[in-house]
C-alpha cells in the first residue's frame, strides 16, 4: 500500500503524512512546505505532498492559505457535480507536477458552504490560487492538466 497517496491531511499546523519507510505518522508545517523533511522516527526523507489534499474545516482552510510556504491552488467542488468530476484526476496530475512548489487543495462546497459564500463561488468548479493567504488568480470550468499547470505556473 502506498501511504503517501492515501494519508495527507491538513490540520491547523500542517499537513499529517505517513514515513513512507516505517508508517509513522509527521506533521509536515506549512511554514515549512518545500523545504525538506525528514521523519521524526527513523530520520528517513518525506517526499512533498503529491495529491490534492482536503479542507476538512474553514479554520484549517485559513491556516493552510494563510501559513503555507508554497502557492496553494484551491478546488472549490461539490460531489454532485459532472464537471467537477472530470477536473479531480487533472487534479491529481497538477499536484503532481507541482510537489514541493505549489500544493493543490480541494473545498467542499457543500460541506463548507460558508467558505463558499465568502469567495464568492458561483460556478463549479472554481480554481483560485492563494500565496501569503491572497488570492492570486481565479479560473472557473473545467479544466485538462496541461490548462490548469499553465493557469498556475502563470501567476508564480
């Protein structure tokens, strides 16, 4: 089982990935997102976060835009959506070109409505770009990887 793609969660303080050597879980600060990390129980490298990662509360949100070292290319989707779903594997590409210089986030629309509501999103899915927790840049609609690395390498 390959942990680094089924265990990258955020919190207040950073994002919660599995040592990839011995299964132990760090805590990758996003003051520190780019730089190298290593793990805390067997000293073994952490490779930057190469999946999207999901925004479980608008207080983690705020940290992770606010804090992060890196650009963070937000997805504002709700699992209802045809379009939505057709841009979530470009998703995964676009985190992966980008480790370790930008990190791809996803909003729930309908579980964090009030995030929503304050980025005022009218259509989904809606790609806004934040560094030092601004908004860079917005792109809404659907969206093949090579278009949204494009969007994003544009603006940093």
């Amino acid at each position: 089982m390959n942990l680094a793609h089924n265990f990258c969660q955020p919190d207040d303080r950073g994002l919660r990935v599995h040592c990839l050597a011995c299964g132990r879980a760090n805590r990758l600060g996003y003051e520190r997102l780019g730089h190298e990390f290593r793990c805390g129980h067997c000293k073994s490298a952490l490779p930057q976060p190469k999946v999207p990662v999901d925004v479980p509360h608008a207080a983690t949100f705020a940290s992770l835009i606010s804090l992060s070292a890196l650009p963070v290319l937000v997805d504002f989707w709700a699992p209802w959506c045809g379009p939505c779903k057709m841009v979530a594997p470009e998703l995964v590409k676009v985190a992966a070109a980008g480790a370790g210089r930008w990190l791809v986030a996803k909003v729930n629309t309908e579980e964090l409505p009030d995030l929503a509501a304050r980025f005022n999103i009218r259509g989904i899915p809606t790609l806004i770009l934040f560094r030092g927790g601004v908004e860079v840049a917005r792109q809404s609609g659907a969206l093949p990887a090579a278009a949204i690395l494009q969007f994003t390498e544009q603006y940093l």
